[in-house]
C-alpha cells in the first residue's frame, strides 16, 4: 500500500481535532470506579506497551512469569537497561552505554535471589516485538538486542518474534488520520507536546502483537480504512487503593480499561496495555488510548483492556513507566512501586496470585 503524501493542513487538522477532545474530556465530569473481579477465561494473560510502557510490560512479564503466556513490545529496550536514572535512560541506554550481559545477569540474579519469579517459567513464553528503524532516541542494534537477552533467559528463538518496519518513534496504527510512520515526530517544533503519539504504517500493530501472543485461535482483525466498530466507552478507574498513602505521587490517580459488549456475562480474555512517555492521562487524557488500536481489537475479540496511567513525579520528567529506579532500588522486581501497584491490579481483575 502506497503511503498518502503529508501536508500541514493535515498536520494542524490533526491538532485542532485533538484539542478539541481534550478540552471536551478535561470539561466532563465521568464516573471513578473500582476494579472488581471480572468473569474471564482461565489462562495466562498477555502484556503490552509502548515506549517506557514496553519496557514496563517486559518487566512485568520477566518477574511475574508465572502468571503471564507473552509479552509484545513496541520501540522498547532489554530488562534493567537503566538501572541509573532518567537521564540515563534517555541518553544512554539507548545508545550502547550499558551491556545486554548486566541486563541478563540482573535478571538471573533477581530470579536466584528469590526477587522475581523462576526464569524456567519463560521457557515457553512468546515474545513479540516491533522494531522502528528510523528511531531517533534508541539503536536499533539495542531494541534487536531484546531477542539476544530472552533467549539468554530462556525463551525458546522460535517464540520470539521481531517486526522491523521503516518508521520514527511511534506506535504504529492502521488508522489513515494518523501522521504518517515515516514522518519524524522529534525534528517537529513543538516535540513533545505534538501529536498523541501513533502514526499510520499501514501496520496495525495492536492487532499483530495480540494475535501472536494469543497464537491458539487466529484474531479477528478490524479492516484498515473503514470506519471503526461502534465501541463501548472508556470507564475510568481508581488506581490510589493499590498504593500505599505514602506512595501516591508515583501513579496518576486514575487509569482506564474497557470492556467489550461480548464480555457481558460470559468469560473474556485480559490484556494490559501501558502507555509510553509524554502519552499519559495527565498530558493526553485517553487520546492515546483511543488512538492506539486496542479498543477496536478488543471489541472484535472479546478482550478486556486495562490501561494503567503512570503521572509525572520527581526524576520522571515525562510522565514514563519507571523503568529507570526514580521509585526507588527494587523498581524492576516484583516489590518496585509501580511493579507492585500494577500486580496488584491484575490480582483483583482475576483473582489470582501475583506477589
């Protein structure tokens, strides 16, 4: 498929649209509830995210493995890349400055020491990851080098799949109002504050990373250009009461989560996604969400969608998953702060044990 060429009327249409919303979803008032536990298929459940958020979903899914069947990673690095700051994160990991070998060594030390679960519950994991290769903030030598630390861990090479595509630093959609994959959103004046971070490729990745790691029944996959599927709305929850009282800076207050009009009254599927920097409720509030191309997956496939919203607070400038240690020493095992809150939240939605 051949790529629309871009223009600035498109462009300012895009950010007009987008304010719009924003203001429209900033003036209303919705309902806060709390999650419950929820009517689902009894299997392990898969994980996702972009960005920090990928990074997060990977951290996740190596110290609750147990609990997990894959993880699908979009624009993402390898576990305990930065285990020494923000600053570090964005200029230095990306670009060489730490070694895969410390990422594989933490992992397996963590697991010896009890910190994580047992890396033999990887073993059969799928692992599905999306490659940008015109990636201004990370190598592409770094994001490759997530299969070289699975497998190191112990997942299959079989399971592992990685997408390169030619494209920035986004989320890739199959949505036509998107910026355009190839345009980069960085060399833009107004970065970071441009664009709710997706962008069409031609390539809907929502729906390819689910599909792979569901694997034993082939996704329904809504069709590019079309109108999408009316969808159910967007429902807010509260995210405070999987903190502690003096842990509340560390999360945005709220996250959202969706749930089909299949799910009512019959078993679903979860899936959690987490969003990257800059791409938060605070900043966006659920454009990102909408935009991202999980909820017109989810409608087709009966799959309930949590949305986690991490916030900004001091040593996370930009609103990211804290897969740098600005909540503290254990933010990469299963007692991190934002590990903790996000186990907990999968604990009450399927009654099982996480921690």
């Amino acid at each position: 498929m051949a790529f629309e060429m871009w223009s600035p009327l498109k462009s300012l249409v895009i950010k007009i649209t987008v304010i719009s919303v924003l203001l429209n979803e900033a003036r209303a008032a919705p309902t806060v509830l709390y999650l419950k536990k929820m009517m689902l298929i009894n299997e392990r459940l898969t994980i996702s995210g972009f960005d920090s958020g990928g990074d997060m979903a990977s951290q996740m899914h190596v110290a609750f493995s147990k609990n997990f069947r894959g993880v699908a990673m979009f624009a993402s690095i390898w576990y305990m890349c930065s285990p020494y700051g923000f600053m570090y994160y964005r200029e230095k990991c990306g670009k060489g400055a730490n070694k895969i070998s410390n990422g594989i060594n933490a992992a397996r030390n963590n697991a010896r020491n009890m910190l994580i679960d047992p890396l033999a519950g990887l073993a059969d994991q799928k692992v599905y990851h999306w490659i940008p290769n015109r990636d201004e903030l990370v190598d592409q030598a770094i994001r490759t080098q997530v299969k070289t630390f699975y497998e190191k861990v112990g997942v299959k090479p079989a399971n592992i799949m990685l997408k390169y595509q030619f494209s920035y630093h986004i989320m890739p959609t199959a949505n036509t109002a998107d910026p355009l994959c190839r345009e980069s959103q960085i060399t833009k004046p107004d970065y970071p504050y441009s664009g709710v971070g997706t962008a069409y490729c031609t390539y809907y990745g929502a729906y390819e990373g689910l599909n792979y790691l569901i694997g034993n029944v082939e996704l329904k996959k809504p069709v590019i250009g079309t109108t999408p599927a009316k969808l159910e709305p967007v429902r807010l929850f509260n995210q405070s009461v999987f903190l502690a009282s003096a842990d509340q800076d560390f999360l945005d207050p709220v996250g959202y989560y969706y749930i089909p009009s299949g799910c009512k009254g019959k078993p679903c599927r979860l899936h959690m996604f987490l969003h990257g920097c800059y791409l938060n409720r605070d900043r966006l509030q659920s454009q990102f969400v909408k935009r991202s191309g999980y909820l017109e997956v989810a409608e087709l496939n009966n799959i309930i969608m949590l949305f986690p919203q991490s916030i900004y607070f001091d040593g996370n400038d930009l609103g990211c998953w804290d897969v740098f240690g600005s909540t503290g020493e254990e933010y990469a095992i299963k007692t991190g702060i934002q590990m903790t809150a996000l186990a907990k939240m999968l604990e009450t939605v399927t009654g099982k044990t996480f921690l």
